[in-house]
C-alpha cells in the first residue's frame, strides 16, 4: 500500500484541483528532481488509479517519457480484464526507443494481458509525407481508435527541454521562445494561456479527442515543471486527474 500522508496534503490536493479546474490531483510527498523514492510513489499512485478505472474493454492510450514510462512497472501482473487494448498516442519521440509511446504501450499490454497497436514514424514529418501518411488505411484505423479511447495516460513537458530532447535545431528552439512556448504534450507546444502555438508534426491524438475521452491521467512531478503544468492546465479538459508531487504541487501555489 502506498503511503503518501503528510501534513496539509488533502488542503493542497484540493485547492489545486480547483485552481487548475480539474477533477481530482493526487500529490506525493517529494520532489522526484531530486528524490527517486517520491518518483517511485508517483508511478505507484498512477498505476494505482490506472487499476482503477479501467473496465473489460477500455481503450488506453498512453504517451511517451520516463514518467508514463515507469507507470508500467507499478501495474500489477493480471489477467483480470477481457479486452484491454492499449495504443501509442503518437509517433517516436527522441532516439531512445524505451521512451517511445510504442514501447510503453506494449510494455503496458504485456504485463495486464492486454493487446496493443504501436505508430511507428518519424517524430516529425516534413508537410509533404504528413498529407500523404494521413490517407494510408493504417493511420485511418488509428485515427478511428482516438476517436473511441476511453482512457489517456500522458506526461508533460518543459517546452524547451522536450524540443531539446526532439533534436529540434537552434533555429527551432529560437522560435519556440519567441512564440513563448511553456509545457509540451502530445506533441502540442503550450504557451502561458495554454494556447496551442506550435505543434510538431506527426501522426497522433488530436486536442480535441481529448475532450470526449472519459478519463485523462495526467502525470507529471518536480519543481521544474512547475510552470509547465501551469500552462498545460490553462485549458486541460475539466475530466482530467493529475498525480504529482509535493515538490510541483508547493511550486505552482507559489507562483500562483
Ligand atoms: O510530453 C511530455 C513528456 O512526456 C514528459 O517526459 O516524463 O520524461 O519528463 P518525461
């Protein structure tokens, strides 16, 4: 069983969720930049809530990072339900192909004896490739499979240090500054209104699938991603759960 008692925990929880106009936050103690234990309770707490909405035949789509990543260490080995079908949010994103939403997906399928449905693709197509992909029955049957997702587990990130991450050049970066670009998911870059500025393209969910999924689980810790979160949950949709931690919790009631 998870411990995350602390001190003016459920106070915190709930003015959060209600700044952020969102369903439910779950904070552990910690900040995982700098303690991998209160990391380990993150993932534990996700999974943990994972298991617990999940039903016979619920379509998940997960997304890529270290945090989704680990979230499927924590899932406990079952045979419980009948259907699960878990799909990649989207295309690559850096070279490490264990952070891949593709991998986590099967790594997720695997362990709950699930099935799963991977996009292998560049992280970031050129117009032309991007129009031509869009037509092929493959990704048409993905698109279809967004459109029926009940549940999406996903990061969020750094703006900077995502597109860092992506290899994206010094051109790049400059311009993501200069539209003020603050937090990344799924591909979309966040300025501090949470407006959608930039978006790298690829194949994936699109933002406003996101608003007919039934559950968003949203995971993301430490200090530093503060203002991330900030701007991501400028316009999350109101369904969605975030587990955190202390370390970003204490951070955005600061800064706000
Ligand atoms: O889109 C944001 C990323 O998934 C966050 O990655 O969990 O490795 O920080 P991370």
């Amino acid at each position: 069983e998870v411990v995350r008692e602390w001190s003016g925990r459920l106070q915190l929880e709930q003015s959060l969720a209600s700044y952020l106009n969102i369903k439910e936050v779950i904070i552990v103690p910690g900040n995982v930049d700098t303690n991998t234990n209160t990391a380990l309770l993150q993932s534990k707490e996700a999974a943990k809530y994972l298991e617990s909405i999940l039903s016979d035949e619920s379509i998940i789509a997960v997304t890529g990072g270290t945090t989704i990543a680990s979230i499927s260490n924590y899932v406990h080995q079952t045979d419980k339900w009948k259907q699960l079908l878990f799909i990649a949010a989207r295309g690559g994103v850096g070279k490490d192909v264990r952070l891949q939403a593709n991998t986590i997906a099967s790594l997720f399928a695997n362990k709950m004896n699930g099935s799963y449905r991977t996009l292998y693709m560049p992280d970031s197509l050129s117009e032309e490739a991007y129009s031509t992909m869009k037509n092929e029955p493959f990704i048409k049957e993905m698109m279809d499979l967004y459109e029926r997702t009940n549940i999406i587990i996903h990061g969020i990130g750094d703006a900077l240090e995502m597109a860092h991450r992506r290899n994206s050049s010094v051109e790049e970066m400059q311009r993501l500054k200069e539209i003020g670009a603050v937090s990344e998911a799924f591909g979309y870059y966040f300025n501090n209104q949470g407006e959608a500025v930039h978006r790298i393209r690829t194949i994936g969910v699109q933002l406003k699938q996101l608003e007919n999924m039934e559950h968003l689980l949203a995971v993301a810790g430490g200090t530093k991603k503060a203002n991330a979160l900030l701007s991501y949950f400028k316009q999350a949709p109101a369904q969605t759960v975030l587990v955190t931690d202390e370390g970003a919790a204490q951070e955005m009631m600061q800064i706000i």
